[in-house]
C-alpha cells in the first residue's frame, strides 16, 4: 500500500494539508496501537503483521508510547485537537485505509481491533448519485422571465392582414384603373350612359334650356 496515496486521497476528502493529513494518520495508528497494548496485547502482533512495514511501525510506536487507552483520547492527544475533531481526522484515515484494502485483509483486522476502532475501519460509503431534475419551464411573458423560442416565431410567423379595400390585400391592386382588366370608364360604371338610360329623362334631348 502506498502511503501517499493514502495521504492524497485523506487530503482531498478533508482539505488538510500534506503535514496535518501526515499527522492524522500518524496519530490514528499510534492510536490503534495504544488500544491493542492496552486491552489485547496479542493481538498487536498480528495486526501489525497484517499492515505494510510503515504502518506496522505505527502501531508498534504507538503502543511502546503509552497514553491514555481510549482511542479517540488518544488520537486527540497526539494532534493536539478536541476530541470532535480527533474523531473526524480518525474516521476519515480508518475509512481511506479501509478502501485501500482487499476485503480478507479488511475482514481480519476488524476481527482483532477494539470495536471503537473496527466501526471506522470500514469504507466510505458510496455518495448517492441521483439524475438532476429538470428545470420547470418559466411561464412569464416578458424578456426577464419568458423561455426562449417563441410559440410562433419569425421565421415562421405570417403577417398581419392589410384594411379592408388595402392594395396590400388585393392580388390585382390597379384591377380598376387597367386597361385591360377596367369595367369601363367612370360613367359606365356607374351605369350613366345613354345605352342604360330609361327612356324619357329628366329633361328632353331636344329641348332647349330656358334663358338664364
């Protein structure tokens, strides 16, 4: 097991520094250590057979160092912290180391450690990953808080109908003053010619207007 890497992956899960994660890791094992010395002497031996050589050094530092026997106590002590923070530096080693581990090796050292230490020796569990959650769609109608894309947009958009009798509306807007497409001139149009007069106008052809 490579020491440093267990030191990085301490240090990207508490944010510590090289020398205070080096000291909680330190101050775990020598910790571990004072436990088995103090409550099961015997099983240091194995223990400390079980560890890489650095670790293994650890413990049998830890135990020859004395102290107080609880663990966390003694964790705190070495780090010169509270108890609270002796705890989470020891959570976190106990938890890294554990993920560093094969789980026979897990297994066998948890069955010869102090239960305070055996509950932390086990892996971090895995953070639940959960699918992010659709933003709701925004209702509002203006520029601060409308969604983008328009129900109708330009490029698709048809324009507005012209007036009514608009030259914008009509296929043919000159129909009535073309030539070619005309009714007639003005008075055929509004029916004034001598072909649709009614017989007997208003005033005979052949009279003569009166003297003025």
């Amino acid at each position: 097991m490579d020491e440093e890497e267990l030191l990085r992956r301490i240090r990207q899960r508490t944010g510590l520094d090289m020398g205070r994660a080096s000291q909680a890791v330190t101050a775990t094992f020598a910790a571990i250590g004072r436990c088995l010395d103090a409550r099961e002497p015997l099983a240091l031996v194995d223990v400390a057979a079980m560890l890489p050589p650095r670790f293994a050094t650890l413990i049998r530092e830890g135990a020859r160092a004395g102290g107080p026997a609880s663990f966390l106590q003694a964790v705190a002590e070495h780090e010169r912290v509270t108890v609270g923070f002796a705890k989470e530096h020891a959570q976190v080693v106990c938890e890294t180391f554990a993920g560093m581990l094969d789980e026979r090796r897990l297994i066998a050292l948890r069955e010869r450690l102090p239960p305070e230490v055996s509950n932390l020796l086990q892996p971090a569990p895995r953070p639940v990953t959960r699918p992010p959650t659709p933003p709701s769609p925004p209702t509002g109608h203006t520029l601060a808080n409308g969604r983008p894309g328009s129900t109708h947009p330009l490029s698709t958009a048809a324009p507005r109908a012209g007036q009514a009798h608009s030259i914008a509306t009509s296929d043919d807007p000159h129909a009535d003053t073309k030539l070619s497409s005309t009714k007639g001139l003005s008075p055929e149009r509004k029916r004034e010619t001598l072909a649709d007069g009614k017989p007997g106008g208003g005033r005979a052809a052949n009279s003569k207007p009166g003297p003025n």
